[in-house]
C-alpha cells in the first residue's frame, strides 16, 4: 500500500544512501529553479506589462492588450479569450497582479507541454 511504501522510504533503517541523497539534491535543485523561473517570468511580466501600458495608467484597458498582442503576432480573436481570462475581477482592465498570474500560468503550461514533448520523443 502507499502508506507502506512512504514508512518504507522514510524508514532511517535504510541510512539515507547515495539513492537518497541523491533524490534530496534532486529536489532542492528543481524548487530552487522553480523559483528562479518564477521571478524571472515575474520580470519578465512586469516589463511586458510596462510596455503594453501606453497610457500608464497602472491598467492594460483591452485596446493596449489588442496592440500588444497583435504586436506579437496573435490573432484579434485570441486576444479577445486572452483579456477575459487575465481580467480576472471582471472589470475591464488588468492591472499588474492579474497580469503576472495570467503570464506565469501561460508559461508554466508552456513549459509544462514542452517537457512533456521532450519526454515523449
């Protein structure tokens, strides 16, 4: 069962071996990458949202979000899906936070597709 296999892991009969230690390191280096990623996305979040922000406001009104979007190459269709989905309180302007979520959960499935295409080759 899971919860004999999870005793059998955190068993200190098995001395904390190469195997462990190397799975311990192996952790610590993913969530400390995760966060890099994640500051770095951030960043890169808030100058995108500060270049879009032509009027700066403070707020990307959804005319900034067409122009930055169709900037980048997008469709006007998509980017209508994209403001209803980084203006999350629904009132028709998407300040820096929702932005800065909208742009990590983008590139968090981006990233999450790409591994998942790696691995699949």
């Amino acid at each position: 069962s899971c919860s004999a296999q999870s005793r059998r892991v955190a068993n200190p009969a098995w001395g904390g071996g190469p195997g462990i230690q190397l799975l311990s390191k192996v952790s610590r280096t993913a969530e400390s990458r995760r966060r890099t990623m994640a500051s770095e996305d951030d960043a890169r979040a808030r100058h995108i949202f500060q270049t879009w922000d032509t009027n700066g406001d403070g707020a990307l009104d959804f005319q900034e979000v067409l122009c930055g979007c169709l900037q980048a190459g997008m469709a006007s269709d998509e980017t209508s899906e994209l403001f209803a989905h980084l203006d999350v309180n629904g009132d028709g302007q998407v300040d820096v936070d929702e932005f800065e979520r909208g742009y990590r959960a983008f590139s968090s499935a981006a990233a999450s597709s790409a591994a998942q295409h790696e691995c699949g080759k």
